[in-house]
C-alpha cells in the first residue's frame, strides 16, 4: 500500500471523535505537542479535525492559561497508562478545570506556528480567532510563571516538558536527585507491556522514580512553583526555539486578526538577543542546553542541537557549518537523538539515540526557510525512506546498516504518520 494511504490509516485509527491519541494502548489520551504535529497531517487528510483537535486541547487548559501536556480525556475508561490522571491530581490547583482531568506540566508550545498552518489553509476564521486568545494566553502563562530573569527565555521544570524524555540532556540535572531521596516511591510502569524489547527501548525504572519525584515535588506547590533547590531547572534550546517561531506567528496572524501584539514583539527581540548567550556553542557551531541550577550548558551533541534552524536563529553561513558533519557520516540516518559519539548513546533507547521524525521535520522546515532546499530535500528522502522501509514507528535506529531491527516503541504512531503526510505532500523547490 502507498506511505501516504497507509499514514492516514493510522490518523483514522488513532482519532477518536475531537482529538487523536499518539498512539494505541501506549498513549490512549490526548498529548499536547503531539496534537499539534497531528493537526497538521490532518490538514492533508480531514481539515476540519485539525481545528476540533486544537480545541480539545485547549478545553484542558488551566484558568490562568497553562496548557497541560496530558489531557485525560475518559480517564476512567483507560487503565493503561501510569502516572495516570489520580496520580497528576490536577485538581489539587484551583486553576485547573474543574470537569477534565490534566497532567501539570507542560511541553514545547508549537501551537503558534500550527496555528497560523491553521489560518495559511483557509479554515474558519472565527475559531483561528478564539484559539489564537488561547494561544496567546497560554504564552502569556509562560512568560509570567517561567521566563529566567527579563531574558525572554523560559525555563522547564521537569524533562517531560522537554519532549525530549531521556535526552542525556537531562542527565546531569537529574543526578542530584539522590537514591534516598527516591526510596518512598513505588513503580506501577505500564509503558514496558506496551512495546517490544522495552529493557533496552524504554527508559530504566531508576530514571523513571526520578521523573516520579519532579513530579511529587511539582504537585506539592500545586504546579505553580518549585522549592529554592529544586534540582530541574533548565533552559531548554527546543523549547524555546519552538516558542521564538510561535511568538513570531502569533504576531503575524495578531495582525491579520487584530489583536493586540506589541508585548509579543517585545518579548520576541528579548528572546532572540539573548538566545546566542545561553545555548551557542561557538566553537562546535551546535547550541546546547543552559542548566540554571549548575550554571553550565550540558553539551552533548542531540538532535535538538540543530532546532534553532527551526526558529531560524543561526546566520546561513553557522547553518552550513552545522549541517557538514552529518553530510559526511553516510552511516548515521539524520538527525539522531543523541550522536553515536555522546557520553550516554544508545542506538536503541528512545531520545539517547534512535531517530524521531518531528525533530527532522522541524529541522527540514527550517532548512526550507534558509533556501537550502537540497539540504532540505536530503532530510526529506531519507525520513521518508526510513518510514517506508520499517513503518509508522514512534523511533527508528539511527545506524543505516544495523542489524537489530528498527523501529521501536509505539506502532501506528500518529506524529509519524502526520508529518510524513506532510512531507510527502510538501515540494521543496
Ligand atoms: C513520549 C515522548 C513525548 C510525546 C509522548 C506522547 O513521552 O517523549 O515527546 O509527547 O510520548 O507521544
């Protein structure tokens, strides 16, 4: 059967009436992030649910404009997900809505950019506008409750905002929490019945108590602060490149819309200024992530080294600089989690290696951005060759020749039928 048929079979499967779960069984609620790559399938396939998918996320949304990275939607008819919606206890914040159950974090904001996709297909006008006073709200929430000093950059609490679960990224900061501190917490992981090998596929039950206690600690402060030496505190590259390119949306369709902008555009030129400060890399041409509480960038080269191309921060030249490396490792699928020469690779183990298709998409769409269409064009193929080849997985081995097998994790998963359509859909000259 052709990709492109095959990929809207799994958008069909996994919709279920106003949202699309990432995954069957895996993921059987709606994922914040998840749903906006899925909008943006469904613009090649059913628009209509594009805009009903971005409302249901947004009825989970908080009073005071957080969005939640879970929504649990029929929690009770779901059992198979852990930490599941009584442990998050959402309702523990009077900010939270009172008839639906949510996580309390939160996860990249790729809503602006969906949003204006959105608007670009000529869907209607009047929910592009309710949803665009939710966006902005939402990004209001950030810059209120989450921006490090006046820098226009925001801060994550916890690595699950990221993403980017397991990146090495997180490893350092997730270090200083210490076995004691962990003893009281029981396991009840139901993500390693899901999927296949998940011993050497999933993160490890130590990793996954320390994710536990961040989380313990964040429901403590109701999930609107965090103690003085609270030990996840990090300026996250992807985070905020996705937040600049939304910002910068908001404020194209703000005026389309006429809305109110001005602090937008503020708060876009304090970002992009100090944004070099934080993350670049200047001799390894990569941009890393700023630790708050160590003081330091973690630098391990990740494939969110390369998301700033997204946001379109690096100069053309830096971008050229950034991509040659990856040009000249034939073996290496772009763009791995974790390169195969980081401290902490793992070619099989979820963001410490395999290959995601929403990071080679964003970095595909930025590369189109910098009118580098055969570098884009090179992106393209071969995430789509790689889903071909070995199926609609969650994440693939980044080795071209290995042996072991490929795809891993979640089947039919939604963002990677989602942005292959629309790849597939998409020339880039
Ligand atoms: C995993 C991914 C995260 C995604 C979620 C649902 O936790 O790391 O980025 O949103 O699954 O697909």
């Amino acid at each position: 059967m052709e990709l492109a048929h095959q990929c809207i079979q799994v958008l069909d499967k996994n919709w279920k009436g106003r949202f699309t779960i990432p995954s069957p069984r895996l993921y059987p609620f709606q994922w914040n992030w998840d749903s906006g790559f899925i909008a943006l399938g469904n613009l090649h396939h059913k628009p209509e649910r594009a805009l009903t998918e971005m409302e249901a996320l947004f009825s989970g949304q908080w009073k005071n404009g957080f969005l939640p990275h879970i929504i649990f939607h029929n929690a009770e008819k779901y059992s198979s997900y852990f930490p599941s919606a009584d442990y998050w206890n959402s309702g523990v914040s009077e900010e939270a809505p009172a008839d639906l159950k949510t996580s309390g974090i939160t996860q990249p904001p790729v809503h602006g950019f969906i949003l204006e996709e959105l608007f670009k297909a000529g869907l209607d006008i009047q929910r592009i506008s309710e949803l665009f006073n939710k966006v902005s709200s939402y990004h209001q929430w950030l810059y209120q409750y989450r921006e490090y000093e006046s820098t226009g950059l925001v801060a994550i609490w916890h690595n699950w905002e990221s993403g980017m679960d397991n990146s090495p990224w997180w490893d350092i900061p997730l270090e200083r929490i210490t076995l004691d501190e962990l003893e009281y917490i029981q396991l009840e992981r139901k993500d390693v019945h899901e999927v296949k090998e998940s011993e050497s596929t999933r993160p490890k039950d130590l990793d996954y108590k320390r994710y536990l206690y961040l989380v313990d600690t964040l429901r403590e402060h109701k999930y609107s602060g965090i103690p003085d030496d609270f030990p996840f505190q990090i300026l996250d590259p992807v985070f905020n490149s996705i937040l600049l390119a939304s910002t910068e949306s908001l404020i194209r369709l703000g005026k389309v819309l006429n809305k109110d902008t001005d602090w937008l555009s503020q708060k876009l030129n304090q970002g992009t200024e100090s944004f070099d400060v934080y993350f670049l890399d200047d001799e390894q041409d990569l941009y890393f992530p700023y630790d708050l509480v160590g003081r330091e960038q973690l630098k391990q080269p990740c494939s969110g080294s390369y998301i700033p191309i997204f946001a379109g921060i690096p100069s053309l030249a830096r971008v050229q600089r950034m991509l040659k490396p990856n040009r000249e490792q034939t073996q290496i699928r772009p763009f791995p989690s974790c390169h195969p020469e980081g401290v902490g690779f793992e070619q099989k183990n979820y963001w410490r290696g395999p290959v995601w298709v929403n990071m080679n998409w964003l970095i595909w769409k930025g590369l189109l951005n910098y009118h580098l269409s055969g570098e884009a064009e090179l992106v393209k193929n071969q995430t789509i060759g790689m889903v071909k080849e070995y199926g609609i997985f969650e994440y693939f081995n980044p080795f071209t020749d290995n042996q072991s097998g490929t795809g891993y994790g979640g089947a039919d998963f939604s963002w990677t039928a989602a942005l292959v359509l629309d790849m597939i859909n998409k020339t880039t000259s």
